[in-house]
C-alpha cells in the first residue's frame, strides 16, 4: 500500500457531465474511511482558470487548481470526464474541444495512468491516447467513435475496459463501477468491497451490463440477517445445512426460511449458492487459479457442481464467463452478454 496520498486529477472545462466530475470522488472520499490517514487519494478538479465552470446540469462548479499548474506534477491517474450536445432531433454527440484535448494530452505524459469516464472516451481518442487499444464509451456515442477513430476498437458492451495504463467507462452512472475498479486496482478488493457497501451497490459489475451482475448483498433490514450473511461469507467452503445456519441464527429452521423469503427473496439454500458463485467469479475474474481449486475454494467442491450452480445462476459455464471478463495481458475485459437465470435454486440437503 502506499505511503503517500495518489494524486487523481479530474479535468473540469464549461459543459462537461456534472456526475461524471462528482461520481469518482465520492468514491474515491468515501475509500478514505478505509484506510490510514497518510493513503488514500487526493481529488482535484483542474480547468484552465479559477473561474467556475458550468456543467451540463447548469450547476456550476469552482475548480481546485489550473490545468497549468498540474502539468508541473507527477499525476497518478488522470480522469477525463466527457460533454456532449444533443440535435432538435434529440441525436446525441460527443463533444471535443481542442484545447481540452491539447490539455489532456499533455497531463498524459505526467500521468501513472489515464481514465475516461463516458463520452470521455472521445476526448482520449482525440488526443491520440486509444489509437490501436479497446476502449468502451457511452451507447449513445459509440457509433461516433468507431467511425471517426477506425484503428481503436470500439466495443459499447462492457461497464468499462482496461488496457494497460488506460481505463475507459460507460455511460454516466458507470463511473461509479469505474471508480470502484481503480480502487480494487490500487488498495485490494476487501477496501472496494467496503467502499461499495457504502454505496449501496454492486461490486465491480462485470464488463457486460447490470443484468449480468450478482448483487453483491441484497438488502436486508435485520441485524440478525445481516450476521448471518457476514457468517456465511466467512464459511463458504463449510458444508452448511439449513439446520447450521438456524442454530447460528438461533431460530428454527422453518423461522428461517421465513426469514429469508421475506428479507432477502430467496431460500437459505439459494443465497448460499449465490453467495458462492460471486466468489467463483472474482476468481475467474482475476485469478488464472484451476475450476478444481475454485470449487474447492468457494463452496462447491466439485467442478462438476460448480458448473452446474454457473448455469442456474448465470446461464453460462466458468469457462465462458473467464473467457468474456478474466482481465488479459493487456487488462481488457471482453464482452458478451449472458443473462442471468432468475430461477432461485433450493437444491436439498446440504447447502453446498
């Protein structure tokens, strides 16, 4: 971890998206409650003078510094928020000034890593800095970027993509995934797991869409519900029963099951399966680790079951869902879309 705070530059300049400038830094300040005073990151907003900046909510915003000034210092991640203009017949395009870009290309060269967020993409592109890299941007602009960029590939799927030193994110409420992922990137899952808990939403969504994605806890208004699932998470490779976790919970087994149909919509048994399977995808995700030892890790023991608890619950196998999101040499996370299956399962017997 480092010793010192990493310095993100967020480039402010009249029209740009009021939530892509605001959205990263709360997750950025909220990582602070995480971690030691002396880590963490320091956030400002950097336009090419003091005076306020008007956002496309009309909401104005004062920036920290000058783009000048910051291009006298070392940058750990460079975010380049986007703008765009919209015709009478409500067609949307991506916005590029060139002085921002002359600006953004120039903080690059300081930067230990670059970011877009959303039609931000459009600004990197501009700047020369996607040429011959894979790089997502929002649906609406896609098209747009293809078309004026054709050595950068353009893939509208993903919440966001890496490519060595340069991240790319969807559309606007994406930034927040992004954010989250360059907090994983930096101080480790467990701090972006804690951070997301915060924000009441999903983990490091996959690069396919929402609908893909596990929640990462569904929400739960009881102490006891909220013990229990901590528990779980602690003991996925124990062989639960539903009788182990009522005595955990000190309730019988029927009260139970009560409990979790009302709370969190589903069975003890399918929680516990889905809880399993998140950990499976984290591991497939980031981890070049056998399904052999990934079922033996998270719950499921067999490879066999494993593959089957894939196919309930995101109607794909490990093996496809490695192939479309495990990040790659270069850190991209591929694209398809699997849909996942809303079917709980409530296998008998053992929970595993």
């Amino acid at each position: 971890m480092s010793t010192v705070k990493r310095l993100v530059v967020v480039v402010l300049f009249d029209g740009v998206d009021l939530l892509d400038v605001t959205g990263p830094p709360e997750v950025f300040a909220l990582l602070q409650r995480e971690v030691d005073e002396a880590t963490g990151y320091q956030v400002v907003l950097a336009a090419e003078t003091m005076d306020p900046v008007t956002t496309s909510a009309g909401v104005r915003v004062l920036p920290d510094t000058t783009l000048q000034e910051v291009s006298t210092r070392r940058i750990d991640t460079l975010l380049v928020p986007g703008a765009v203009e919209v015709d009478s017949r409500r067609r949307v395009r991506a916005v590029t000034d060139p002085e921002v870009v002359a600006w953004v290309r120039t903080l690059a060269g300081r930067a230990r890593r670059v970011a877009s967020v959303c039609v931000g993409a459009h600004l990197l592109a501009e700047a020369g800095l996607l040429d011959g890299r894979r790089a997502t941007t929002h649906w609406s602009t896609a098209r747009q970027l293809a078309a004026a960029h054709p050595s950068i590939e353009v893939d509208a799927d993903p919440i966001f993509i890496r490519d060595h030193n340069v991240w790319t994110g969807a559309g606007i409420s994406a930034c927040l995934d992004l954010s989250l992922a360059l907090v994983a990137d930096d101080f480790g899952e467990a701090a972006a797991l804690r951070v997301a808990r915060q924000l009441v939403m999903y983990l490091k969504r996959p690069g396919g869409q929402s609908q893909f994605s596990v929640p990462l806890e569904p929400v739960s208004t009881t102490r006891r519900v909220e013990d229990l699932r901590h528990f779980i998470t602690r003991n996925l490779t124990a062989q639960l029963t539903v009788a182990d976790l009522a005595a955990q919970a000190h309730v019988s087994e029927r009260q139970l099951t009560r409990i979790f149909k009302t709370e969190l919509g589903m069975t003890p048994a399918a929680y516990l399966e889905s809880a399993r399977v998140e950990a499976a995808r984290q591991h497939l995700e980031s981890t070049d680790e056998t399904l052999d030892r990934i079922a033996s890790c998270c719950g499921f023991h067999t490879t066999d079951t494993l593959i089957r608890a894939f196919r309930r619950r995101l109607d794909t196998t490990p093996t496809e869902y490695r192939n479309r999101f495990r990040h790659r040499d270069g850190g991209g996370r591929g694209g398809g879309d699997p849909r996942l299956d809303a079917r709980a399962a409530d296998p008998a017997g053992p929970l595993t």
